[in-house]
C-alpha cells in the first residue's frame, strides 16, 4: 500500500467523523487551508511538524495517519519491511523533498513513540525554515554527517553520535553541507 496515498485519506475521514471543516482544521493547526487541501487529495506528504499539528486538533497519535494494523503485543519489524517508505516534504506548497521515512513500528497499536530510519537527501537547499511542535526527538547518525539547528545552536553530529531534544524549540535536521547521510529518528508527541 502506498502509505504516502493513505495519509491525506486518513486526515480527512477524522477531520469528517469530527465534523470539522478544512478551514477549522486549518485554522486550529495554524496551517494554510491551500496545504491543508493538498495534503488531503494526497498532491503532498509535508514534514512531520504539521502533521504533529494536524494530529492534535484531531485528537490522535500521529502513528494514526501511519498505522496498517493495530498490534497491542511486541511488534518486530524486519530489515526488509524497513524499505516501505514515507517521502515527507520539508515544504509541502513547493513540494521539495529531502526526506525518506521508513517507519519501524506501523502496526503497533497505542504508541507514543515513532521510530523511524530516514535517509537523508543530498540537497542544494540552505534556506531551511525551522519548525516547532510539542514532543521530543532523538536522533542516532547511522551513516554520513548530519546538522541540527536547534533555537539558535548548530550542532554537526558524525556517526554514532546523537542528540535528543525538545521539538518545541525551532529546529531544523538536515544533511552537513547538503550531503546525504542515514539517521535514526525516535519522535515522541503527546496527544
């Protein structure tokens, strides 16, 4: 299943069972209601933050946009099922990607945690609008060099190296010096 296909469908069925309309999904998350359309008709997957957004005024985890199937035991995710993937646009309205999301635990059900491998995008870009949300992060340099602007801090992490920080601080992860590289990303959000 093309999960990047089952997440606009998902946000609008609870955005209806709700009975909200786009405009108050929009207004409430603080997300233009042009980003909210596109990602409804499933034109674009933004960044985590926005959904993190969109999930609260719904009242879900943000796994609920994720979920195949609703495991209550130990959930193992093999190497793989690791390559089925989320592309998730660091601007949805210009639909830059730079972002591949391979989610570890998709079909286990109450999580409060989103484990995810994500390789990393070479990219030109150095323009990056940070984004802010409620929860924390950590994050493990499997491979390459990554950078982490966090408030007004830089951080170069090599592999091996991690960071675990609160998401309500602006912040930014991408490649050192628009090189590629290979992260795994642990996101917690309340709901």
């Amino acid at each position: 299943m093309d999960t990047n296909k089952i997440v606009g469908e998902k946000i609008k069925s609870l955005r209806e069972e709700k009975g909200l309309s786009r405009e108050e999904l929009a207004r409430q998350s603080g997300i233009g209601i042009e980003q909210i359309e596109r990602i409804e008709s499933d034109i674009d997957l933004p960044s985590l933050a926005p959904l993190i957004k969109i999930a609260r005024v719904l009242g879900v985890r943000l796994g609920t946009f994720l979920d195949e199937q609703q495991e209550n035991g130990p959930v193992v995710c093999r190497k793989d099922e690791v390559m089925n993937s989320i592309e998730f646009s660091n601007n949805a309205i210009q639909s830059r990607k730079h972002m591949t999301y391979h989610s570890l635990s998709r079909s286990k059900a109450d999580r409060h945690m989103e484990p995810f491998i994500i390789d990393v995008m070479p990219t030109d870009d150095t323009d990056f609008v940070l984004s802010t949300h409620e929860g924390q992060e950590f994050i493990l340099v499997m491979e390459g060099t990554m950078e982490i602007t966090h408030g007004r801090n830089n951080y170069i992490l090599n592999e091996g190296d991690s960071i675990y920080y609160d998401s309500i601080v602006p912040h930014h992860v991408h490649g050192y010096k628009g090189q590629a590289a290979k992260i795994l990303a642990v996101i917690y959000t309340p709901i």
